[in-house]
C-alpha cells in the first residue's frame, strides 16, 4: 500500500518493505521507505516478519491470526503517522525534503 502526497514542490511515497537480511532465525526486518522527490530513506521499524507471509504488493503480511492483524495494525499506525506528519508540513509551509 503506498500513500502519496502531493504539494507544490514535493512528491512523497511511503511503503513498507523487508529486507533479506535474516535475523532470529527465519525472520527479516521491517522498514518503512519514504520517498520524497525521488530521494529515498529507510527507517528501521525493529519489528521482524516472516518473509513468506510477506505480501510486497501491500506491503503488509498475510494471514488471519490475531498476531497477524497486530502487526498489519501496527504498519497501518505507522504509515497514518507519516502521513500526519507531512501534511503538517504540507500546511504550514515548512520546506522539507528527502535529506531532512
């Protein structure tokens, strides 16, 4: 699932990914991408998933276990607070971009 917002001067993606790094075992990290202007950054969400219940599509894992849906709420908290935050900056007219 990605959110994009659009201003004057900036264009803005986020998504959620995993990377192929193991840890634990057969679990991989999560990390929130944003994109602004082409300009990518990955945030560590220390949280682990497995990969083969990841969806890359959604960027969200797979399943119906009360665990599961914990986890894909959690992504969803995540993203809305990205969200949030930009469009704060959106409206008040602080200047960002994908170095800040």
């Amino acid at each position: 699932m990605r959110h994009k917002l659009v201003s004057d001067e900036n264009n803005i993606q986020s998504n959620f990914c995993y990377q192929a790094r193991l840890k634990h075992g057969a679990s991989a990290l999560v990390y929130l991408r944003i994109t602004i202007d082409g300009i990518r950054t990955e945030i560590s969400l220390q949280r682990d998933c497995d990969p083969e219940k990841w969806d890359a599509d959604k960027g969200r894992l797979y399943g119906r276990t009360e665990e599961i849906k914990s986890f894909n709420a959690y992504l969803d908290a995540v993203q809305l607070k990205v969200y949030d935050i930009f469009q704060g900056f959106i409206s008040t007219g602080v200047e960002f971009d994908g170095e800040k």
